[in-house]
C-alpha cells in the first residue's frame, strides 16, 4: 500500500465520555485506514465502537464526548485539528455520512426538497434550478417513487425505509469522495437493501469514490467490502483484506462472528453457534484482553496483559496473545530442528 493511494489514515484513535457513573471508553487505540477507491467494512457486536470511531472522524461526537489521544488524516491533513469554517467546508462535499436514525438527521420543519437543495447549495455553485433537477435525480437513483412529489413532503410523512434512502440521497449528492455509512440499510427490506448496494457499487465505479461501511452484517461485507476491519470492546481485533479475514480468520472473536453467521445451504443443517457470554461493559472494561472473559482459548496472561498487534500475512494484523505464543512455539521448533 502506497502512501499515495491513502484516503484517510487513522492511528491511535481513542474515545471517551466521562459521566457522573465513571467514564464510558468507547474507542482504545484504533488504527486503520482507507484507500482511494476502496470500501473498508467495520463490522462487530452493538458497543464495539464502530459508530462512535466514525462519528470522531467527522468530529460529530456528542459534547460529552472527547478523543483522548490519536489522528485522523485526511488527504495530508489531521482533522481532528481543523476549523469550525474547514469542517464545515469537509463534510457533506469531500466527506457524506449517512447515518444510523434518519429521524434525528431530517429536519422535520422543512420539505424533504428544501433540505436537498440547500445541501447542493451549500458546496456547489449552482442555481436553484439545478439543485432542484439533481435532487429529483437522486432520490430516483436511490428507488424512491415520484420524487417530484416527494421533494414537497416532510420527513414525518414518510415511512422509516423511505426516511433512509433520503439520507442516502443526501449523503451522495454533492459527489463525496469518501462516503460513511453507519448502518445505511439496517431499516430497508432485502430487495430495496440490495438496490441501494447496487447503486453504491455504481457510484464507486463511476467517481471512484471511497467508503466506509459501518454494519453487523458479514453479508454486506462480503458482497461489497474490500477489505474489513473487526473491532470489539473499543478495539480493532483484527484487519485485513475480506478474503483473507473470512477464510483464514486469527482472532477467536472474529471466528466466533462468521461461526455464527447462519448457513444457506439447505443440505447442511447446522446449529447456529452464539458467541458464549455478553458484550463487556464500557464503564468497566476488563484487565488484559477485552475479549477474554467470553474467549475459549483464554490464557493467564490475557486476563493481566492487552495484547499487541501482530501481523500474519499482507495488510492482515491481528490483536491476540495466542500470535505470540505460536510464534514462541514456532521459534522453539526451530531450535530444536536445529540442536537436534
């Protein structure tokens, strides 16, 4: 990997929101990044810190909110160091985000047209006309019916699956050269689910545009994503391309997620295999390993000791203490073959 093909590059990323209770740690330590042209899946359990590692690279955490360490660049620059004026300038043009509740983003007072214009105005040097024309245009791309009409509705005419594919629309408007997606189809039915991943397929053939897609689901993943990212407790367990992450999985939490993935072969009747245990608790994360109290390979040393980051193959790392303990065994070997 290039340093010219990187997009965005963040390193050491950690997030935070202290409370009356004790302090929630969302984010620990997160490095990925994301390529020109490339979709990166983030895929893990609710509370892993997907969502919360994507909204501290658009600066929109909640004021309680604070990134305690870390950087995120974007083309040459950290934005976690820009100003009020750049954000403003950053997101919506160089950046869409489509996020997870629509009903908290679609301004309820104003037409669902009114708010699409606005956004094309707001970073294109168009007429009304023609922010018009290219509003009706991409609520069409994103299989909205009679989108002329539906640029004179408001947000709480319209269904939850219809209020998502708007934020979509809205989110790709002005031609993003890297787009975030919070879990953009989780409220659409399969059929519209794979239109709006068709489209974004197009989308990124056609202006090479860049993603981010933030879901639970490894069939998304699999279907669109080049490469994935697995984060769980606030960290990133394991990185690396899909196929590489699919079929030779390192981290037993990733295993466990595409174990219990069910199986569409119908000659093949298997029991699902849930994860054993429940998600940590933010407020009072575990010593050592996160991952260890629901771990079946869990040793002494994870209990005590976070473990470092390993890399087992091109782009592919890995967050475990079993790396370390093979590779002891594996040099072991060696010394033996060799005294032997």
């Amino acid at each position: 990997m290039g340093v010219s093909e990187i997009l965005m590059e963040v390193r050491d990323l950690s997030v935070q929101f202290p409370g009356k209770n004790g302090t929630v740690l969302a984010v620990s330590h997160a490095d990925f990044t994301v390529c020109r042209g490339e979709v990166l899946g983030i895929v893990g359990e609710s509370g892993s810190g997907k969502s919360t590692a994507a909204y501290a690279m658009m600066r929109l955490l909640k004021k309680v909110g604070r990134v305690t360490s870390g950087s995120v660049v974007y083309e040459g620059r950290d934005i976690l160091r820009y100003s009020d004026r750049d954000l403003q300038s950053l997101r919506g043009s160089e950046i869409g985000m489509i996020f997870q509740d629509p009903m908290q983003c679609l301004d309820p007072v104003y037409s669902i047209g009114a708010q699409m214009v606005e956004t094309l105005r707001a970073h294109r040097s168009i007429d009304r006309a023609q922010a018009v024309k290219q509003s009706v245009e991409m609520l069409a791309r994103v299989g909205l019916p009679e989108p002329e009409k539906l640029m004179k509705r408001y947000s709480f005419e319209l269904s939850g699956g219809m209020q998502q594919r708007v934020m979509i629309a809205m989110a790709l408007l002005c031609g993003p050269r890297l787009l975030i997606a919070d879990e953009a189809t989780t409220a659409l039915d399969v059929t519209v689910q794979d239109q709006i991943l068709q489209l974004l397929k197009e989308l990124r053939s056609e202006r090479g545009m860049a993603m981010v897609l933030i879901t639970h689901n490894f069939g998304i993943v699999s279907e669109i994503c080049d490469r994935v990212c697995v984060m769980y407790g606030g960290y990133v367990m394991e990185e690396g391309s899909v196929d590489a992450v699919f079929y030779e999985a390192s981290h037993p939490y990733t295993r466990s997620l595409i174990a219990a993935i069910p199986k569409a072969d119908p000659m093949r009747i298997e029991p699902l295999l849930p994860i054993p245990g429940t998600p940590i608790d933010p407020m009072q994360h575990p010593t050592g390993c996160v991952f260890h109290p629901r771990c079946a390979y869990c040793m002494e040393r994870c209990r005590t000791e976070v473990p470092g980051v390993h890399t087992v193959g091109e782009g592919h790392t890995v967050r475990c203490h079993l790396l370390d303990t093979a590779a002891a065994q594996h040099e072991t070997a060696g010394k033996e073959t060799v005294h032997g």
